[in-house]
C-alpha cells in the first residue's frame, strides 16, 4: 500500500479506487415544494433535474452544488423505501452516493470485499443512470448507493 493511504484490512486501497467522487447526497422529504424554497431560497442552489422515477417509487429533484448535487426524494406512496424511511426515521439525510465510472465492476469488488449489496445487478437510476445500493450494516450505518451516470451526465 502506498505511503499516507492508510492503514486496513488488504485490499482497502483498491476499494477506494473503485468510487471516483461523491455524485450526491439524499435528502428524504414528505414534500418537494416546501423543501425547494429552502434548497433554492437560503440555499440558492439551482435545479438541474427533476424526474420521477418509478422503478425506485419517488419523485427526484437533483440541486447542483459544485459538480456534485444534492438529491431531494419524496415518495410516491408511503409502501415504497422512501415512504418507510419517512414513517420511521422522518425528513432527512437518507443517503449518500458515489460515482462509478463501471458499476459492475464496482459491485463485484465491494462483494468481494464483503460488503452487503441490496442490490446484485444495477438498476435505472435519475437522468438515466445505472445505480446499485449497498446496506447500512456494511457502511457503518449509511445506506450507500453507487452511481453511474448516463453517458451524457
């Protein structure tokens, strides 16, 4: 392992190699509007994407914060992830993501490395991407999702 990379169990260099940047942090809501007026108000971050996304069960709302973003959820029912995180914890940091430039890749190395996957195969994801899930027993509590956007993102 190179010098000032840290300590660790084997591998830990590699798997830190897999992420490329934070893509976005997300932010669990009962409402987008109410959350917008901050997010666009005091906050003065402008919107780049808003979409539904069925397959995940929630209307997004990607805000740009540099070249990251900060991603506002809001169920579209309260039976799908989001509509139960709600129910049991309320508004708040829901998740955060990294970017991936091969989520396949991406996955085969955190399983190897032990970590729980939600998700074994990618799925669509906002704008487009593909996006995997790990579980927050594996990420110190965090749920984690793993991006890979669109070509054109």
């Amino acid at each position: 392992m190179p010098p000032g990379r840290g300590g660790g169990a084997a591998g830990a260099y590699r798997l830190r190699l897999v992420f490329s940047r934070i893509d976005h942090v997300g932010i669990a809501v009962e409402d987008l509007e109410p959350a917008l007026e901050v997010y666009r108000g005091p906050f003065e971050l402008p919107v780049a994407h808003r979409e539904i996304v069925t397959e995940q069960g929630v209307e997004a709302v990607l805000l740009d914060v540099g070249e990251n973003h900060v991603e506002l959820l809001a169920p579209l029912s309260a039976d799908t992830p989001v509509g139960r995180f709600l129910a049991r914890q309320g508004p708040g940091l829901h998740h955060v993501a990294y970017q991936v430039t091969d989520i396949e890749a991406a996955l085969a190395s955190l399983a190897r490395a032990g970590m729980q996957l939600i998700d074994k195969e990618p799925r669509r994801g906002i704008r487009g991407s593909r996006v995997a899930f790990l579980h927050p027993r594996s990420s110190t509590g965090v749920l984690t999702e793993i991006v890979q956007p669109a070509g054109d993102h």
